[in-house]
C-alpha cells in the first residue's frame, strides 16, 4: 500500500513512518491546521511583550511610581498581565512575568520588579 502526502498527495518514499514528501509540506499543513489559533496566541502575546516593554521602560531602578496617564501614553494595556499576587494587607499586584504594577491613589501605580 502506497501512502501520499496529505498536503501536496505525492507519492511517500523513504521510511515506513513518514507522513510529508518534504518539510515545506509538513510545514505547510501544520501552520495551516494551527492558523486560527496561531493568530490568537501571537496576538496575545505581542500585548504581553509590549506591557513589559513599558514597565521595563518605566522602572529602570526596579521599584518607582508612575502615573496612569504616562503608562496610557506608552500604550499600555491594563487587560494584559500574566498573574495576580495577592498580599496579606488585601492589596493586587498585577505582573506581567517578573514586572508589576499596583494601583495607588489619585491615578498612580507603583512599579515593581519580583526577584
């Protein structure tokens, strides 16, 4: 029994396991199967990256206060964060990986950095 490629339907040579003719069809069908999911997560991702950016920016000396309006200028997005700490006091840190904010008042936010 001959098997074909599932992306291109070519004739399979070689070993008995192989599924693609070539790494460009392999490639090809995977990004296809994975598009829509793919988009979401890039996406996603790009938000987290460029929070990071910001505070990174924003916080050179790994513990500062800035203000709201300085973080929107940048860009920042308030909706992307990877984790939620929670001190003992009841106060939110919001982090995205190792960097973090937590609301003040009058429109500021301490910036921190976890160790």
């Amino acid at each position: 029994m001959e098997k074909a490629c599932p992306e291109c339907g070519e004739k399979l040579l070689g070993r008995t396991d192989k599924k693609f003719c070539s790494d460009y069809c392999r490639n090809s069908h995977h990004n296809k199967a994975n598009k829509n999911t793919s988009n979401l997560i890039r996406n996603t991702n790009n938000l987290l990256r460029k929070n990071y950016r910001i505070l990174e920016e924003l916080n050179p000396t790994h513990k500062t206060t800035v203000a709201r309006t300085k973080l929107l200028t940048k860009g920042f997005n308030f909706e992307y964060f990877t984790s939620i700490y929670t001190t003992k006091t009841g106060n939110q840190y919001f982090f995205v990986y190792d960097m973090g904010y937590l609301k003040l008042e009058k429109d500021l936010y301490a910036l921190v950095k976890r160790n």
